[in-house]
C-alpha cells in the first residue's frame, strides 16, 4: 500500500500524475514531513509502472522541494518552503482550464461560467 | 543514451512473407519497452532475432554491444527469456526445475528465488504440466530472473492471463527494479495491458516500425482535435502538414495534431478555422494513438 491516494488516468505521462498525487498528499498533511517516502522499487511494484517512470518522478519531486534524501534512510517527505494554500490553488489550474474550454465550446460567457461555478458550489 | 538491444534496418522472409521490413529501433537502458501491434506485426519475430533463435535476412541487430547472430552461452546468461507457451520440462517437478536452471548460471541468486517463490505461491512438489497457465508463465518467470539478467525479453506475457495473475507477474518481474538497473522489452498485442509499465514504446504494423519513442513524449505530443464548423464553411481547409487524420462528419472535423504545442495551437486554428469556437483538445490513450496512426498510414498507402 502506498501512503498517499492515486488514481491514473488514461492520455497523461505517468511521472506527471505521480508527481502531481505526491504534492497534494504533501501539501494536505496526507504524508507527514519526516515520513519515509516509497523507494523506486516498491513505487514501481505497486503502481505497476516502470521503475524508469518512477525514479523521474522522485527526482522531480527532490527538485521541487516535496522529497529529501536521508542517509541511510532513502527519501523522506519534506514540506516545501512558501504558501501551500497558494500550491493548492495551482494544483486546481488544469481542471479550470478544462471548464474554460468547456465553457467556450457551449459559448458561454466569462459571467455566465462564473454563475454556473457559484451554482455548483451552492449546490454542494 | 545506451541501448542493450538496438535493430538496424533489419529484415526477415519466411518464403514468400516478409515479418520484418527494414526495421529500426532501440531499447534505451533502464527501460521498459513495449513491442506493441496486431498478431502478425512482426513482434515475435523481431524478438527471436534478438535472442538468435532467428537470423535476419538482412540487417543487424545488436544485443548488449554484440552481433545477434554472434550470441554465445556467456551474453545469453546475462538475458532472460519468457514467451507464451514456450517449451518447458514438463515432466519436471517446481523443485526440480528451479534445481536443474539453477547451475546454468554462475550469478543464480538464491535469495531473490526463495522470494520470488514466495511472491508467486509456486507449488514446489507439482509436475509443470499440471500448473495453470498462469502458474507455469510464473515459474518460467522465476528461472528467467534468479539470475539476474541485465535484459529481460518476454513474448506476449500476458496473453491469457487474468488480470489478477497479471498482476503478480508484473510485480515479480518489478522484484529486479532498483539495485543495478536492467532492461526490459516485452511484445503484447493488447496496448492496454502494457500502457503504464512501458516508458518507450515501438509500434509495428505489417512488419514495419510505425514508432519508436518514449511513452511520455508520444502522449505530450499527440492530441486528438474536434473542431465545430460553421454551417456555411463550404470547403475543408488545406491542414498543417502535422495534422493528420482528418475525418468529417456533418460540421464537426476530428484530426490528430502529432506535434502539438499548446501556446501556438490557438493562433494556427484560429488562422484554419477563421470564425469557428475554440476546438476541443484532448489527450490520446496509447491505444487510441495507435489505431489512430494506423488508420492515417493506410490512408498514406491510398489502401
């Protein structure tokens, strides 16, 4: 079992979504700094992806600031220096770019996209 | 980058059949790579010519930095082999056939048997006949990686097998991930079956290399397009040459864009399709991908 959530989806470079489930378990305390983080190995056996994917994935999320290497330990979580509320806001970018799209392929407007956003929110 | 199995324009008859047509590509090291295509592609036959078991009529190819044809015991101890329904003693019990692979090879690693053994549930005291399909593709799985091969070739490994035993074949065979690093190039007509474990990707069709690419640069740079035309647009418009495909149904266009760039695209539909709503842009499954250069190449040959 992984500590984190993941959920792959069809068309999108898996290193991609895996970096991108990491950040969000990181940045809502799903994975706890100090954590011990999954090796290569046992990422790749249990997402069943390829362990040159896997170590992509690892080394970008070292790069961005998410993972740490601990002698002895391997990778270890670490909470990224700046505001995660602002990390979280980015995360959601790609899913409003799809309702943008969506939005213009209906013709609606920028005020009527918002309408239906604040709709959708009250509903829920 | 390295490559431990690299195709150089090989070739291959059968009489009158030609399996291979001047076909070129690599297994970058560390890899994953899948052989993907119909049956008759020409998977299994590239694969037998890189272990020897074929000659190429012409061209060459290369396995761990020597000639194919020139293989010895010493290169084929540093490669695993597992194929669908390959031949197997039979009459040999789990036990026996693990203990008779065993001395082949001088880097058998007793260890990773013991836990691979264990991974799988592989009856030590039944005859190889009467495992399951599964069970035998597994036991096979375990000689062909106690040794710790640098390359791994597996033909259609997954054919027949439910997913829940695929699974655990796919995890076994993961067992080897880390450490050194060793390659893999595996053949499987089913693309879904392989689309997340393979990071390159070297599709087939009737013999020829129809790709030879990373997974991760074919999805970044394949999207499927739909465009909504106007009622009165009259005639399709001429397409950049890296949009292909096109098929028109009523006043909705599809194409695929196989070299797409998504701050240029904007610009260039709109200049295409003056007047017409944003298109809708999506990414393509490896499986649609392939359907889809498949279908466009036919279109190419005027088939």
């Amino acid at each position: 079992m992984l500590p984190f959530r993941f959920h792959l989806l069809d068309g999108v470079p898996v290193s991609d979504q895996l970096v991108k489930a990491v950040q969000r378990a990181v940045l809502t305390g799903e994975m706890a700094p100090g954590e011990k983080f999954p090796s290569v190995r046992v990422l790749a056996q249990e997402l069943k992806i390829s362990p040159t994917t896997a170590h992509k994935a690892v080394l970008e999320l070292r790069d961005a600031g998410f993972l740490a290497t601990r002698p002895g330990a391997g990778m270890v979580v670490v909470k990224p220096a700046g505001s995660s509320r602002e990390q979280l806001i980015s995360q959601l970018a790609p899913a409003c770019r799809d309702l943008i799209r969506q939005a213009g392929l209906l013709g609606l407007t920028a005020e009527e996209t918002q309408k239906a956003l604040r709709r959708a929110l009250s509903e829920d | 980058m390295n490559s431990l199995l690299e195709f150089h324009q090989v070739s291959r008859r059968f009489g009158r059949s030609q399996a291979l047509k001047s076909a070129s590509f690599r297994v970058p090291a560390g890899s994953i790579t899948a052989l993907l295509g119909p049956n008759g592609a020409g998977k299994s036959t590239a694969l037998r010519i890189a272990l020897n078991l074929l000659r190429p009529s012409s061209g060459e190819a290369r396995v761990l930095g020597a000639d194919s044809r020139k293989l010895g015991p010493a290169e084929l101890a540093r490669i695993g082999y597992v194929a669908e329904g390959m031949e197997l003693p039979d009459w040999m019990t789990v036990d026996q056939f693990l203990a008779w692979c065993r001395p082949l090879y001088p880097k058998w690693d007793s260890d990773l048997e013991r836990e691979l053994r264990k991974q799988f549930a592989l009856p030590g005291d039944r005859k190889l006949k009467h495992l399951s399909r599964g069970q035998r593709m597994k036991a096979a799985l375990v000689s062909a990686l106690a040794y710790r091969p640098e390359l791994l070739v597996l033909d259609e490994p997954f054919s027949g097998l439910d997913p829940l035993v695929r699974d655990e074949f796919i995890t076994g065979l993961l067992e080897l991930a880390g450490g050194e690093g060793f390659s893999v190039v595996l053949s499987s007509h089913d693309i879904e079956e392989v689309d997340r474990l393979a990071d390159h990707v070297v599709m087939l069709n009737h013999g020829e290399v129809l790709l030879n690419e990373s997974t991760e640069s074919l999805l970044a740079r394949h999207r499927r397009v739909e465009v909504l035309l106007p009622e009165n647009f009259g005639d399709l418009p001429a397409l950049p040459p890296t949009w292909i495909a096109p098929q028109s149904s009523g006043r909705v266009l599809r194409f695929a864009d196989t070299s797409h760039d998504a701050a240029a695209f904007g610009q260039t539909a709109a200049k295409v399709f003056p007047g017409c709503p944003p298109p809708d842009v999506r990414p393509y499954s490896l499986r649609e991908l392939f359907v889809t250069l498949v279908r466009a190449g036919k279109a190419d040959a005027g088939l």
